[in-house]
C-alpha cells in the first residue's frame, strides 16, 4: 500500500471513530434493534474498514452509560435501541441542516474502490512529480 494511500486510511479510520457514537444513534434510531455485530458489519461495508469489536462495544457501552440507547436481548444477541434522551439527541443533530449533510457525506458508502485506488494513484504521481519541481 502506497504512503498516500496509507494516510487517507488513516484520516477516514479516525474520522469514522469520531463520529463513531453519533454514527451507532443513527444506526440504532434507522434500524430493528440492530446487534453490535451487525453495526461492525455494517460499517464495514460502508466505510471500507472494519473495526475491532472493541472500538464498537467500548462505544455501545458508553452510549448505554449516557443513557441515550439500552440493550436487550433477542435470542442470544444483543440489540440495542434508543432510549428517549437517545431519541431526542439524533433528532436534534439530524434537525440541524449542517450536520444531516455532514453525515450524509461521511454514510456515503464507498461507490467504486477501484476508481479511488486509481484517482489516489494519480494523485500521488502529481504530488511527486511537483515535489520534485520545488525542491
């Protein structure tokens, strides 16, 4: 893997972290009691990249604990959904026009990787190459 390549993994591997939490409200509010694992998969497919389970428990576990989701079971699984304060909270974000469109661009799930592995490729040969003119 490219340098290039390596850090817009890195940026968009932290920018989904951050928004983790408001990402599992979203996930929990649009869906039928949704397990951690189907959220991790979930993710997984949207964003390209998979995230240790722990990253996704640690996160439900703290939502838990701010009150904004409780947990159930179903069977053998757990499944989460909105607790009122929960509710309340992705509403107001998902009011905010800002935000919606913010989320809505970061939820885009990767369309075609292979044109983005290509546009980063070319990318990179242009930084190198204008590197190489002003050094």
């Amino acid at each position: 893997m490219g340098k290039n390549r390596r850090i817009v993994k890195y940026f968009r591997e932290n920018i989904l972290k951050s928004f983790l939490d408001v990402l599992i409200l979203k996930t929990v509010k649009d869906g039928n009691g949704p397990t951690g694992y189907n959220m991790r998969m979930r993710f997984s497919e949207k964003f390209g990249m998979m995230l240790s389970s722990y990253t996704i428990y640690s996160t439900l576990h703290s939502l838990e604990g701010k009150g904004l989701i409780q947990s159930g079971l179903r069977g053998r699984s757990r499944t989460y959904t909105l607790t009122d304060n929960g509710k309340s909270f992705i509403d107001a974000l998902m009011g905010d026009n800002q935000t919606r469109q913010f989320l809505a661009l970061l939820e885009n799930p990767l369309l075609n990787a292979h044109a983005e592995r290509l546009n980063l490729d070319s990318k990179a040969t242009h930084m190198e190459k204008n590197a190489r003119i002003d050094d």
